[in-house]
C-alpha cells in the first residue's frame, strides 16, 4: 500500500468518524446487538479514547503499533459477533441517510 493511499484512508476514517460513533450508540442501543458486542465496542472506544496504552508511544514505532493493531482488532471482534441483519440496519441508518 502506498503512502498517498494510506493518508486517503486515514483521512476518510478521519471524516467519517462522526458517523463511526453515532452508528456505535445506535448498535449500543438496539436491544438485538449481543452483550458481548456492546461490551467489545466500549472497550474499543474507551482504549481509543485513554492516554494510556499497553506500549507507550513515546517508544518508537512500536509504540504506535499496539495502536495499529489492537483498536482494528477488538472492533472486527465486535462487528464479527453482531448478527449481520442488525449491522446491516443500522450501518444503512447512519450511512445511507438523505442529504437534504
């Protein structure tokens, strides 16, 4: 992957991240996403949100690695156990919605 797409991505997540955490209180919300998930999505957040990490960042490179690889991680864990209807729903409520 090149440098230029990597920015492109990362600013992509960066705009949508908004709609990231709105579609994460609507899944929180939505009495058929399993326990498990819930607890799997605060616990991304909550790590995304903490200054403290499990490799500290002033380490260099691998400080950011845990970063990298932990939050991608623990939110595939939490899709992958939302049952597909309801990820589906609730993605098209946040994502899909009319610009008016």
């Amino acid at each position: 992957m090149k440098l230029e797409e990597i920015k492109d991505n990362a600013k992509k997540v960066k705009d949508n991240a908004k709609k990231y955490i709105e579609m994460c209180k609507l899944l929180n919300a939505d009495s058929r996403t399993p326990k498990i998930a819930k607890i799997l999505l605060w616990i991304t957040i909550g790590y995304a949100l903490s200054p403290i990490d499990l490799i500290p960042d002033f380490i260099p490179i691998i400080g950011y690695l845990d970063d990298l690889i932990i939050l991608p991680a623990l939110l595939y864990l939490a899709i992958k156990s939302i049952p597909k209807d309801v990820y589906t729903e609730n993605y098209n409520q946040v994502f899909k919605k009319e610009v008016i």
